[in-house]
C-alpha cells in the first residue's frame, strides 16, 4: 500500500483513505527563521474507512467547522473532508493530508 501526501491550503475537498491531517505553517517557519501562529480551517471532517467506490462512502460521524492550529495534527480514519478559506494571517498556513492509495 502506498501512501500520498497532498498540500492543501484554501477551500477544497478530498475524499479516500486518509489517516493524517497535520496544520504547517508558512516556508519562514519551515526553515526557522520566524515562528508561525495561526490555524487552517476545517470545513467538515467526516470520519470513517474510506472504500472504494468512494461515492459508496457513508461517515460513521461528522464534524465541523473546525481549527486546526500551526503544529496540530488529527490521526484517524476520515473519508472526507473539506477545507474552509482561510483569512489573513493564517492565509499562508496550510495542511498536509496522508491518504492511502
């Protein structure tokens, strides 16, 4: 099984087999020169195993809107989610989605 990991930073959707949701900050704070703050918005995060067809998928339980601060990270099996759009400061902050695939 391989594993796939995707940037996301504004309003969009994925679905699968994710495992990992984990909030980064900005390119300064990766290479140490500033320390970021802030948060990425979770629209709805819908927890579940991912199966495919993913349009077969039906969510054991759903939350959101939620935040997701710089530094956090959400082990568990989700099926879908969805990213809100993020206002300034928190423009530059993004997330890293670990999905099997």
């Amino acid at each position: 099984m391989k594993i796939h990991v995707i940037s996301s930073s504004f309003s969009t959707e994925y679905s699968g087999s994710i495992f990992k949701v984990q909030c980064v900050g900005d390119s300064n704070s990766l290479n140490g020169l500033l320390p970021t703050t802030g948060s990425v918005l979770i629209s709805e995060m819908q927890f579940g195993n991912g199966i495919i067809p993913e349009s077969d998928f039906t969510p054991t339980s759903t939350i959101g809107p939620i935040y997701l601060n710089v530094g956090e990270t959400i082990e568990a099996p989700i099926g879908r989610m969805k990213v809100g759009a993020n206002p300034s400061p928190s423009s530059t902050n993004g997330l890293l989605i670990y999905r099997y695939v």
